[in-house]
C-alpha cells in the first residue's frame, strides 16, 4: 500500500489526535515481531475510553474550531488523494488552514466568503471572530513550553520594502496569528529568496531549506506558516530489531525498506464495515499517532470515507491487546501545490485577477499567484521529526 500522512494538530484533537492518552501499565512481551503489519492476540482487551471529551473545556477557542479544521482537512485530503492515486500524500491541514484563515483577515467580498467556506467554517455557527481567535488560542497551545512534546509553529509576513500595510491587518494578523513582519526586497530576487527560505529553515530547525526555489520581482507579499513537530515514542522500537523488509506500495510495486519491529499492548480496533485496521501509538506527553492499516483491496475505499466522523467512531471500537507491530522506517518529503486543489473546494476568486485583497494594502490590488505546501518528514526507531510550510505569494 503507497504510504499517506495526514498530520494535524491540536486543532484536530477531537477528531485525529487523541491528547491526554492514559498512562500504559502494562508489561510488554519483547519477543522478535516478524515481517507483517500488525499481529495480535485477543485474549486481553478492554475499552479505553481515556481519551473522551471530558477532559477538555468545551468553551476552549481551538476546540470551537476543531470540527471545522478537522472537516476541512478530510476534504482537502480526499480531493488530493482523488488526484493522486498513485502517489505518496504528506499534508499537514492545520497548516494550510491557519495561513488562509490569516489571509482571511485582509479579504473583502466574495473572496472573504469563498476563503472561509473553503476552510469549512459556517459564519452562521460560528463567527469570523470566534475562528481567528481560535486559531489564536491554537498557536498558544502548539507553542506550550511545558509540554514533553515538542510542537513549534508561527506565522510570517514578507512585504515588498515599497509597500505600506494597512494597520489593521498588520495588528490582527501579529494578534491572533503572531505573526512577524519583514520587509523584502524583492526586485533583488536571490536576496529575497535567501531570506525566505534561511526564515523557513531556521524555524524548522534545519529541516527545510529550500521552501522557494525562486521569487518572481513582481512579487509583493509572501505569508508563510511553518510547524516544527518532534515527539519520542512512549515505548522506543529497538535499533536492533530493526530489519530489511518488504512494503506494498501498490498492488504491483514491492521495495524492500528498513523495517522497524515491537511487540507490545496497544490500543486496536478493527473497522470491518470500512475495512481496515487501526493503531494507536502514543509519544511521550499527550499526543497519539494512528496508523491506519486498508484491508487489502481497500485503500481506495478508506480513502474516500475518512472523515471526522469515522475517526471519532474508532474511539468506540478500540481494545487494548498485544501487537507484533512493523513499520517501515520512513523518510519521505513533499511539495504540494494547492492552487489546483483549493479551487476545486471552491477557493477560485483569491487567485485570479478579480480577487479582493483590499485589506492587505493601502494601493496596490493583490492577487495570490502561487499556494505551495512543502514539507519534510521522518519517522525514526525512537522517535518522530517533521516540519512543514505553507506558502502564498
């Protein structure tokens, strides 16, 4: 089966990634795994309800925009995946969200409304400023200090050294998006290209250097959200048990990649009516990854049903039991370009000539010409790095 990371973040919590994931106190068996996906055995198991709602303050901004980011990230991924059925997906949603709901800050019109309908947001539900402040309080928690999970992430704004924003803009923007603001030459297109992309690698702490090949002179402004993801396993693979092995990348392509092998207790559940299996694997802090074995036959099929919902029903369907557990030990990096994908979930007015962006600048009339996600990711024996940027200029 090809390889698909949907990565979120906080702003997923109800929907993807489970936080606060209750302490595991069982003794794990540390014979060999072999060479499958996910072995078990089913003699011990119970429901871990851990992860509900209830621990979580529903009044809270990020969760008032969860549902919505979580919906729109499902969708976005669909349509990629519908685009794409033979590539690798790496998409980061709370990424791509939060740079155009800032955008959103200075559109006017019927580009204002096709940006927040695109994002999945209901003005009727929930109002411009309940989304911009949760997205706020979002930032917030990304950045917590204190938390065992490392989890970075900011805005930024380049605008042409010519240009004036408009005040509003620039306050809304650094008070709900901390966003920082530079100014660029960008007739010098190798400077500005170098100082875009030393920002992009400095944040991500090295993981991506190249997030422009180049800038066109006639460019005025590039908004950038960049997220830095590093978390160590709650229970480290060993390097030892770490084995060349088969993977299916599709029904006719096998390569042999390194493969990283543990037996353990893990939360499983078994979705038989969408076919597939899937597996929780907790990082240290309150952070869990899923994994999400198709059934042979069946990515397509799980690929068109991934939705809030489904995700939020395995929760149900979870038992904890002993896994002989193999993953291929992965590296893998992407660039995403999402001018195509947004603007078949209705996001078209931003990028032609008849946008209005009138909120950004005092005269000059914006458009977006360029939407690029890039990203990097690896997923080690003890632990897992990724960083990501999402781009519009």
């Amino acid at each position: 089966m090809r390889a698909y990371f949907l990565f979120v973040s906080i702003s997923l919590l109800c929907a993807v990634v489970f936080g606060d994931h209750e302490k595991h106190h069982d003794s794990d068996h540390k014979e060999h795994g072999d060479h499958g996906n996910v072995h078990h055995h089913s003699d011990k198991t119970h429901t871990d309800d851990s992860h509900g709602d209830h621990h979580h303050d529903e009044s809270m901004p990020c969760l008032k925009i969860a549902p919505y980011n979580a919906n729109f990230g499902f969708s976005l991924y669909r349509q990629i995946a519908a685009d794409h059925p033979t590539e690798n997906i790496f998409i980061s949603p709370a990424s791509i969200s939060t740079v155009f709901a800032m955008l959103s800050l200075g559109a006017r019109s019927n580009t204002l409304n096709q940006i927040i309908e695109g994002l999945s947001f209901n003005r009727s539900e929930l109002t411009e400023e309940e989304m911009h402040k949760g997205f706020q309080h979002l930032l917030h928690m990304l950045n917590d200090p204190n938390s065992k999970v490392q989890l970075n992430s900011g805005n930024a704004l380049f605008i042409d050294k010519d240009l004036k924003l408009i005040q509003k803009f620039v306050e809304d923007s650094k008070q709900f998006y901390k966003a920082e603001t530079f100014s660029t030459d960008f007739h010098n297109t190798e400077e500005a290209t170098k100082q875009i992309n030393t920002y992009a690698e400095n944040k991500t702490k090295g993981k991506i250097t190249d997030l422009l090949s180049s800038v066109d002179e006639k460019t005025i402004l590039v908004l950038i959200n960049y997220i830095y993801f590093y978390g160590e396993w709650e229970k480290h693979f060993e390097k030892e048990w770490t084995k060349d092995g088969i993977f299916h990348v599709d029904e006719n392509t096998n390569v042999t990649v390194p493969m990283m092998h543990r037996n353990g207790m893990y939360n499983v559940a078994f979705d038989e009516k969408l076919g597939c299996t899937v597996v929780q694997i907790p990082y240290k802090g309150n952070a869990t990854a899923l994994f999400i074995l198709p059934d042979e036959g069946k990515l397509r099929q799980v690929e068109e049903a991934l939705e809030k919902a489904v995700v939020k029903s395995w929760k149900k369907l979870f038992r904890k039991q002993f896994v002989q557990l193999t993953l291929p030990k992965l590296s893998i990096s992407a660039t995403t370009d999402l001018v195509k994908e947004l603007s078949k979930l209705g996001v078209t007015d931003v990028f032609p000539d008849n946008s209005d962006l009138s909120g950004i600048v005092e005269v000059t009339p914006l458009k977006v010409s360029k939407a690029y996600f890039h990203n990097e990711g690896l997923l080690f024996v003890c632990e897992h790095i990724f960083a990501v940027c999402c781009g519009l200029w």
